[in-house]
C-alpha cells in the first residue's frame, strides 16, 4: 500500500490527472502539484475545488514549486510531501532527473512518454533503451515500481495489446493503434498539448513492420478508415512512443501506429516544416541573436489549455488487431470515445488532455492497492491489463470493443507498401514535389 | 553637373545599381558602394570587374563599411568619398539618417522607398508626410536635390503618370498599376527582397479610391488580367508607397496598385500571417527571450541573392489609364517587361533586383548632367518623365505602350466594391473564414 501523490507539471494533461487524483483520493492519499510555475498549480486547484471535486476533505491538495531538472530539491520535495507515488506529466525532457529522484527516495515512478534529449528527436529504435531502460536494474534492485507510459498513447492502447493476448488471441498479426480527433478547436491552427513536444514527434516515421524497424517521411503513407462514432477519417502512418516497448514485448509480425489529420493542418503543418519553423535546433538572425524556431511556434500557437471551453466533437482512439483463435482469423477493434465537451464540463479539459490524463491516475491507483506495485521498471503492456481496463471504464474511460468479420469491407488494411508506391498512390493533399524536398525524403530500411 | 556617386547598400537592387552605374561611369564619376558588411560591396565588385563592366577605367570603384544609421560617420563618408550623388539603397529604416547627411553636406539624395519607422507598418496616408516631406523645406534652402521613391514602383510607375498626363490624355479618369512578376525561382517559397521589408507592406491595404483613402484587408480583392507577355495573371489589390504621392500630385478619381500572387504564394503567406509569423513586434518565449518573428522568417527564407542563378520567366509592371484624349475616351497600357535569365546573364542578378536597381542609375545620370538636378525634395512624378524614360530604355528597361480600346474584353476594371461584396464574389484560394481572422477585418474607409 503507497499513498501520497505528487504530480509534476501543471499542462493540461497535469491538470485532468489532478482532478482525477482528487477524485480518488480515498484511494491516494495527500496531493501535490508542483512545477516551474507554482501559480499554474493554483490555477489547477481552483479549478478542482470550483468544481468540489476533492473527495475526502481530510487529506491534503496543495502546490509547490520545483524545477524537476535539479534532482536534489526534487529529491527533498518527495521527502517534503511524502509522497510514494511521483507522477510525472511535465515535460518529456525531465524524465530522466525525476525518474533519479524516485530511485533516490525509493518512491513509485509514472511517465507518460519517453524520455527526450532536447538536441534530439525521433531517436533510434528502440528509443526507451537510450534512456529508461538503461535505469531498469537499478529499479529491480532498489525495489522501485517505474512504470513508463502509462497515458493513453502510449499507455492504455499497450493494455490492449495485452488485452489482447491475454484473452482474444491465440497468435497476433498485425497491431494497427489508431489516434483521431475529430473534435474542432475553433481556431486557426492549434497543437492540443505542448506544440514543442507535439512537433518533435513528426519529424520521422519509424514503425514496426515485418518483425523490423522502418522509416517513413512524415504524411507520405495515408489511409481513410471509418471509425466508430467518428466515421471516416484521414489517418497517416506515424512514429509513435508505445512502438518501441511494443515491438520489443508483443509478440506480432507489425504493429503499426496511425494519427489522424485534416487536409488543413497537414497544409498548415508542410508550411511550417518545409520553411524550417519546426525545427528544434537554434538558426542565427540577422543580428546575432540565436533563436531556435520551435519555441518561436511554441509561443505564436494558442495554448493547449486555453482550447477547452469552446471545444467540441469526439476522440476515438484504439487497436485494431488481426490474429487468430481458436484456429480461425479473427479481427477486432479494442477502443475509446471520448467527447470533449463532456471533458469540459467534468474536469474544465478538453478531450485530449483528458485521456491522457486520467490513464496515470488509474495506474496510481493500482500502486496504491499494490496491483500494479511491480519493484521493477515496466512498460504498461507487461501488466495485466484487466485491473487497469476497469478502473479505466469507472473513472472516465470506458473501453468498447469491434468484432470485425475478417476480410470484410471494415476490415482495416494497414500494410505498407515501398515509398515509391505510397506516394504515386497517395491521395495525401500535401504537395510532394522537388519543391517540398522535406517531404521527398528517401526512406532507410533497417 | 555633379558627379561621384556613394552607393548605401550592397543586397540584391544594390548589386544591380552598382553593375548600371559603372557601365556609366563616364557620366557618374567614381564609384563608392558602402554598406555595414563591406565584403558584400566587395563581391559587388567582383561581379563588375568579372562582368568588365567598369566603362572607364580611370574612375574610381572601390567598397567602405558604413553604419548609415550613424549620421556624422556618413557626413564623413561623404566627405571623404567626393560623392556630389547618394543613392540608398539600404533598409527603409536608414532614409531620414541618410537624408539628413546629405543636407549637412549640400549632395543629391535618390532612394527607392518610403522611410520606415521598425516599430511600425503600412502608415496612415500619405506616408510621405511623416517622413520626407517634413524635410521639403529645408532641402529648398539648402538647394539640396531629393528625389524620392526612384525605383521601378516607387518611380519608373510614377513617371509613366506624369507621361500619362504630359502626352496621352488631357483627363485621367483611373491609373492602375499592375505588378506582376511571373518568374520561377525553383524554392518552395521565397521573396523576391529582403523579406523584413516585403511582409511589412502586406499588413493593410491603403488604397486612393474616388479621391478618398481607403483601407481593405490584404488579399481580399482579386483580379484575373491578361497582361503582355506574361497572360492571364491573379493580382490582388494592394497598398504601396507611390499611391502616398501620386495622390497628391496626379489628378484623378483613383489610383489603385494591384501585385501578382499566385495560389502558393498566398497559401504560405496566410499561414504564416494567420499564425503571427510576420509580425514586426517582438513576442516573449516560454524562457523569457524575445524575438521578432518577422526577423525568424527572414533568417529561414532563401536569401534573395541566391535567387538570381536559377531564376526563369518575366516580370510585367505597367500602368493601366483610363481618361480622355481630344473629347474621346482612351484606356492606354504603360509597361515595362523584364526577363530573369537575361537580368543575369548581364549583371548576375534576378529580374526584381534588375527592375528596381536600374531606376535609381538613371535618376542619378540626370541629376549627374543637370536635367533632374531640383536643388529641392521632389517625387518622380513632378519631374519631366521623357528623359528618365529615354535613359531606361537605352540602359536596360524599355517601356512599352498598348493602346486599348475602351470598354473591349482587353480593358482593366479596377473598380474596387464594399468589401462584403468583394468578399462574397471572391475567387480567391485563401480562406476567408472566423478562423482566419486577420483576413475577416472590416475596413475603414477614410
């Protein structure tokens, strides 16, 4: 049994963690929020107490500030708080120093996504063994229950993926996680979490195909599927984080991730790459001065909190997995719905935040009562999936499931052919041209 | 007669000056090209000496480095240099600097734009009154030559009026002046000058309808017209520097400016306005640095120099009058054609920069042999065009005339309706929607 929890980072993901935090605090004990900005944690507060959303009165919910790179102060803030459950929704950059701190204190550590080096970005596969698996003895032999990317990409579409095996599948396939969101923002152009890290993961394709690590360029492989609820949506091969624990733990031919974009942000989104505006590393002005061009977009783009009041549609987010049992194919399509509107009026969150926020709670939880108390660092899809599918569906994110007769007309065809074939067939509205070099990159199998 | 000139500036229209005036040395005298970065005037130079364009090689050509933001360093330079004519053709933010030297030293001033103040953009009109012609004065007492705005648009445009009104109508009815510039430069996207100081005109549409200043939004009204040579071409109104004075020494109802646009072009511009990528004022990063957006823009767009050696196509800039010759209505088509590859072949630069870097040579050869030489601040239009007209054609801009008869399916109508209307019957590309607010403004007409 852990209890007390502090959260680190005051985003919007931070914020729907904390109200879900307080919502079970029965359950979790004493809450912190701390970051940089000790007003945003404040800010998050109001926003739970405004809505009553502190369960047990008695037990603490109180902020501080912490700069999460200095793993000492970090280290006496755990102790400070007590806290035995650190989750960690600030930035992908701080990982690694807070991951220390736990392995200092002894404490339970959650992420949401893969460590990053600011200089660096779509790091060789598989990324986690650049940063986090590097620390995994040293968790086993302190006894210190990491668990890595426990949000909803990655995170609960891996609880699929065990889902799967451990009760719909004999043997796997393909694994194609589909992301969509068909919700509308009403601005020109916005990012729905952080547009520095959001960008980061576009700039390459890797994938899992064929039992082996492909690149892709970014939008150059594209299909339409017709989703549950959000109907048919353009969706594009995509490099994502829950690939590279995946590949490495499933045991699947592909497994596959996809996003869905609008023809007007993947215009918008050429513009910015193929000008330079995307890239994370600084270019010299005129004058001398030194600016890297994605924070310049980071601070032009709306903030991703700042979305939720007038947001409105759905998310539908899940695995489609094709495989065989009890010696017959079988397809079937693992998902969530969520709605935005509905994130606003329980939490002051827009739908995005919100299923990636509540997932780490639910992981907190399933510490707390010891389910998921591992002693060891672990990727979510080595857990057994059930208790955290449960707690998903009671505290905000029900689970639904597809059969699909296989073969049919909605069946999801994912396989990917040689680039050149992909962009002669591409319906894709991006221009790919000699003109648009960025996007005319040559893939390089490994 | 004076002679010796000092060229302030060394970009593109700067290298096309400096390649014109030494092919005419012979009038101007010794040639000083000088500018902060004086290896950029020395490159200028080589291209002249591998070019042998140095007519007469007892003159002087030679580079210094100059901050012409420095008024007494310039009176020096001046000085030192024996330069009776300065033509700058630096930023716009170094007019009134230079200016004021040369009213401290008694020499002729020639420059091509309208001065600029950094902090602000697309001034109420007549920009002219804010700047220069608060100087008027003083340039008559001191018998100081001025001759503002001498370059293709301000200037040769501004000429084709007063040659409107001296030789082909009694009455002007309408000008509009159509620029288009129908080359390819072979990048994804790029200006055809500095970029700071191009965006900056495209943030309102000052424009000189029924006599009267009117404002529209950037973009919102389209044309198709089938100019010579180049064809059918998309062209949006557009504010521009000599609708500042042409409106107060042309008589007529409207004088309209109209630049050539193509779809791609407008696509990347609105993004990158939409997103506040062109705006001139500093904005504040998560990390406290402040940066001018406009200045990030112009550090990842190509440099327009390296333009010229790829650059095919023409450009086409013309005036289309409409009025009355001997009780008759007449519509007459004023213009200038210009070739990209032959710019280069001949001065090694890119047609833009051949356009309006021949002009200011020109305006100095006048002065140079007395017929321009005011001893007082003019605009183009108030000196006898014939001349300037006649050295253009002999060095390098020919102009052309195309007698249109009225009313024919080969007239220009440029009247402009409410914006509402010219909104709804647009054929623009651009999106013109509450989610493109900088495009939806409402006008003011003045």
């Amino acid at each position: 049994m852990k209890k007390n929890v502090l959260i680190i980072g005051a985003g919007g993901v931070a914020h729907v963690a904390a109200h879900k935090a307080a919502m079970n605090n029965d359950v979790l004990g004493d809450i912190c929020i701390a970051s940089r900005t000790q007003s945003k944690c404040d800010e998050i507060i109001e926003s739970i107490q405004r809505k009553g959303h502190l369960k047990d009165p008695s037990k603490k919910l109180y902020s501080r500030r912490i700069d999460a790179l200095d793993i000492p102060a970090t280290v006496e803030l755990i102790r400070e708080t007590n806290s035995e459950i650190v989750i960690n929704l600030g930035q992908a950059f701080l990982n690694m120093s807070i991951l220390e701190a736990c392995l200092e204190t002894g404490v339970a550590y959650i992420d949401t996504a893969i460590h990053e080096d600011p200089d660096k970005v779509c790091e060789d596969p598989p990324w986690y063994a650049n940063y986090e698996w590097k620390r995994k003895d040293r968790c086993a032999e302190k006894g210190v229950t990491a668990i890595l990317g426990a949000g909803f990409d990655p995170g609960v579409v891996n609880a699929y993926c065990a889902l799967a095996v451990k009760r719909y599948f004999d043997k796997i396939e393909t694994i194609d996680i589909i992301d969509v969101n068909a919700g509308s923002h009403g601005k020109y152009f916005a990012t729905n979490f952080d547009p520095e890290i959001n960008f980061r993961e576009f700039v390459k394709v890797w994938t899992w195909i064929d039992r082996q690590w492909k690149e892709y360029p970014t939008h150059t492989v594209k299909r339409v599927y017709d989703l549950p609820v959000v109907g048919p949506s353009p969706i594009y091969l995509n490099g994502h984080d829950e690939l590279h624990s995946l590949s490495q733990n499933i045991d699947a031919e592909s497994i596959r991730f996809w996003m869905g974009f609008g023809d007007h942000y993947i215009n918008v989104f050429t513009v910015l790459r193929t000008l330079g505006f995307l890239n994370h590393l600084p270019v010299k002005l005129a004058d001398g001065q030194e600016v890297v061009p994605l924070k310049v977009v980071k601070a032009l783009l709306p903030d991703p909190k700042t979305l939720a009041p007038n947001y409105t549609g759905k998310t539908c987010i899940g695995n489609f997995v094709k495989g065989i049992k009890d010696g017959k194919p079988r397809e079937l399509l693992i998902y969530q719905v969520s709605d935005h509107k509905a994130a606003y009026e329980e939490v002051e969150s827009q739908g995005i935040s919100y299923t990636a926020g509540v997932p780490p709670v639910a992981a907190a939880m399933l510490i707390a009562d010891g389910a998921w108390d591992t002693r060891t660092m672990v990727n979510v899809e080595e857990l057994d999936p059930e208790p955290f599918i449960a707690i998903l569906d009671r505290i905000g994110l029900p689970t639904e499931f597809k059969e699909i007769e296989p073969g049919s007309a909605e069946s999801f065809d994912g396989t990917v052919r040689d680039l050149e074939t992909e962009i002669a067939e591409s319906t894709a509205t991006v221009t790919i041209s000699a003109a648009n070099p960025m996007i005319a990159v040559a893939p390089k199998p490994r």
